[in-house]
C-alpha cells in the first residue's frame, strides 16, 4: 500500500493541485522530504504561470500523473540548507526553475547541460529516484538539491524576476547556442506572449535589431513602446511580409500554436536560422527548398543548464530585465489558467504565493 501524498515524507506541504484533464485546480495538502545535507528548502514567494503549467495540468501532451502541483518558476528565501551547502546561507534569495534533479555524471551533466539529461528530473509531474512524487511551485514550501538552485541578484524584482526561471533561459539559451547574439543583426521575434516578450528584452541588451512577427496587431504600440521592439510585422498581413523577405538574420519563433514555417523561412536572409521553441502538440510542416536554396537552418532549444541559467539571471539583472506581470492570488489561478488559453495575459501571470496561499 503507498503512502497518501501527506504521508508520503516527513515536513507538511499545502498547495494547489489539479486531479484530472479539467486542469482546475484547487487547495491541496502533501509533504516534501527533510532537508539533506546537500539541499536547500525555500519558502516559496513567488510563482510564475507557465504555458507547460496549463498543458501539464490539463493533460494535453499525455503525460500528466495526477494530482499535480504545477509551478517551475519559483522564486523564494532560503530557510534551511544542509551542511554540504556552501553557495547559500539562510536568508538568501533564491530560484528553482524546470528541473530539479538529473543524473550529475552523463556527458551532459559533465557539460553543464543538465536540461538535456536523459534521466532529468522535472520540478513537477515526474518522480525522484526513491520513487516519490515530485510537486511544483504552486506551494508553500520546496525542497531541492543545491545544485538545481539559483541565487537571485540582489537588484532583481523576486516577482517580476521569476518568469525568467522558464521564459528568460528558454530564450537566452539558442540565443547564445546558435550564436544569435551578434550587435547589429536583425532578430525577428515570432509569437509575443511570455517567451516572446522577454526574447525582444534579451535581444535589445544584446545590441540586435528586433522586429516581432505576431498575428495581432493590436499588440504593435506595446512591442515598440513598452518592450523597446524597432518593428512590428503582422504575420497575417502579405503584403507587409512580402516586404520583409529575406530581411532577417535569426528568428526565435515562440508560438506553441500549430502555424506555418514558410512565411517565417521566408523572412530570414542566406544563411538565416530559425529557432523553435515554443511546443505545438501537433508535428509543423517543414519545406526543404527554402533550406537548401537558402542554405538555412532550422533547430529548437529546450531551457538550459544551471550554469548558463544563473549566467542568464546575472545579465538580465545587469540589464535591468524583467518579465511584464500580473500578481494573482493563488484562489485567482482558475481564470488566470482560462485567460492564459485565450493569451489574455501582458505578459506572464506571477502567483503571489506567500500572501495567498
């Protein structure tokens, strides 16, 4: 007979868990492992909303265990770390983004690549090795291996800063891989909701020239106003993509729509490459002719490793980066979840954890 989720370890958890493929969630009790001696446990303040928290909870990719507690971009303060913790002390600001776990000595953990670690282990929907469930960050509490913990620069907004846990290295990450960094080049950025917000930030502090390709042109002042975009491209509009082909050296596409790649193959330049990732449930089309004959490239990008993360929060805050949010209330994520189905979020909803749970 397993253990109930409250029984399962030693120290008290509550949060908000969905049961089943409604996705809704409600208040939750379960409990989390003693601190080791190489862990450190948070007091959770803050937890972003993440697109993968509606998939996971609603069980479209096909892979939800239930009950699960979403959550993967959690910011919060250490209130205990064991005593092989040399990195952080109690009191410190820290994060804990998508992964929790991995198995430290394959080629990629050797490689500071523990995003892509064949036994991974997520920060929620997935098991430890002990075989115990794994809960996210939609909680009052998390107790995670030091080495999958972030300091949080001291000038970071904790609320603002905790989207960049997931949204910020999902994009800084192929930026930086697929060497789309160069000052003075034309990045084109598809899709401008969580990632693709950011994505425009990023590359603004890297000196790019960033035009974003969206299907609403509603959002046009914003890109260029507010998020500091030079150029607005409406995807829908073919004369105005017309325009554009062949203009673009890199595109970052974040839609995790089904959509076509030809109009965005079209854009880049000889040479150009296309990074993918944002994660439709269906297989896209791929057109060969515009690769060969442009000699471009296609290639996606998944998070990426601690190391290049902390990498990533350390420039952001030297850039003075952050998500654009809205602070819910636990008891709001319901139509929080509803409104992030229609996009109906500028531009990451941001749990404030610590006042209402």
């Amino acid at each position: 007979m397993s253990k109930s989720a409250e029984e399962e370890h030693p120290q008290k958890a509550f949060g908000w868990a969905a049961r089943d493929n409604s996705g809704i969630l409600s208040p939750f009790r379960f409990s989390r492992r003693d601190n080791g001696e190489d862990d450190v446990t948070l007091k959770v303040l803050y937890c972003g909303v993440c697109h993968s928290d509606l998939h996971i909870a609603r069980n479209d990719w096909g892979f939800t265990h239930y009950p699960v507690v979403p959550g993967h971009e959690i910011v919060g303060v250490a209130t205990k770390v064991g005593k092989n913790v040399k990195k952080f002390k109690v009191g410190d600001r820290v994060g804990v983004g998508v992964m929790v776990g991995s198995c430290k000595t394959c080629e990629c953990c050797q490689q500071d690549l523990e995003n892509y670690c064949p036994r991974i282990i997520f920060t929620y929907n997935s098991h430890n090795p002990d075989g115990t469930r794994n809960y996210g960050g939609y909680s009052d509490m998390i107790v995670v291996d030091q080495r999958y913990v972030l300091r949080f620069p001291d000038n970071m907004p904790l609320d603002a800063g905790a989207p960049l846990l997931c949204a910020g290295i999902t994009v800084y990450s192929p930026m930086k891989y697929y060497g789309m960094t160069e000052a003075g080049k034309h990045l084109g950025v598809a899709g401008l909701g969580g990632l693709g917000h950011v994505a425009v930030k990023i590359g603004k502090a890297f000196g790019l020239k960033v035009t974003v390709i969206s299907s609403s042109p509603s959002k046009e002042s914003e890109a260029i106003n507010r998020l500091g975009a030079d150029s607005f491209l409406v995807s829908s509009d073919p004369a105005k993509m017309k325009s554009a082909i062949g203009t673009m050296d890199y595109i970052i596409d974040t839609v995790s729509a089904v959509h076509p790649l030809l109009p965005l193959l079209s854009l880049l330049k000889v040479n150009g490459k296309l990074v993918t990732v944002g994660l439709p449930n269906k297989p896209l089309e791929l057109p060969i002719f515009p690769l060969i004959l442009g000699r471009k490239l296609v290639g996606g990008s998944d998070s990426g490793g601690m190391k290049e993360t902390q990498e990533m929060l350390d420039f952001c805050a030297k850039h003075n980066i952050a998500a654009d949010i809205e602070l819910i209330r636990m008891d709001d994520i319901n139509t929080a979840m509803e409104r992030l189905t229609k996009s109906d979020v500028r531009y990451r909803f941001v749990i404030d954890v610590a006042n209402s749970l």
